[in-house]
C-alpha cells in the first residue's frame, strides 16, 4: 500500500498540469511584454517623419520611393512633415531637406 503511494506512475499527471499552467504562464507573459516595450522603444528625433513602429515604417518608407520614385515621394514627404524629413531608403535613415 506504501509503495503504490510513493509509485509516480499512480497519479495522473493530465490532472496537475492545468493547476501549474497559470502559474508558470503569467511571468513569462509579462517578459514578452517587457521585452516587446523594449524592442519596440525607440529615440525621439527632432527631425519630423515616418515613424519606426518595429521596422514597419522603414519598410513603408522605402517602398514609398520605389513605388512613387523619388521626387514624388521627397514631395509627398515635404507636403506631410515639412521642409525637414527623416525617412527611409534601402534601411538607412536618410534626411530630405527641401523648400
């Protein structure tokens, strides 16, 4: 009777993982979350534009100028920021400056 007690095999394991489940998911929830505020930080440039929001803008930017070409897309910018522009091209932060 000791032995089938102290057997693993006696209990049901289905029965304990939906006790732990909420207990482990709730700190690693909150490290993707905190991970995710920190990736998606970013530093504030005087110079108006597109933002980066996780690579996405960077992505819209430059395919703006492909799509648009590029005295098209520098006037889009111009009208939409001002005479001052950061953006995008080819990954790099590139600043238009025209009047």
């Amino acid at each position: 009777m000791v032995l089938e007690r102290l057997n693993p095999m006696h209990y049901n394991i289905t029965s304990l993982v939906p006790d732990t489940m909420p207990v482990a998911t709730v700190p690693i929830l909150i490290l993707m979350c905190f991970l995710f505020l920190i990736w998606n930080h970013e530093e504030t440039s005087s110079i108006p534009g597109p933002g980066y929001c996780m690579g996405i803008g960077p992505l819209i930017s430059h395919g703006r100028f492909l799509w648009m070409g590029v005295g098209n897309a520098c006037n889009y910018y111009n009208k939409t920021y001002g005479e001052f522009v950061r953006v995008w091209i080819s990954g790099e932060e590139t600043v238009i400056i025209s009047k």
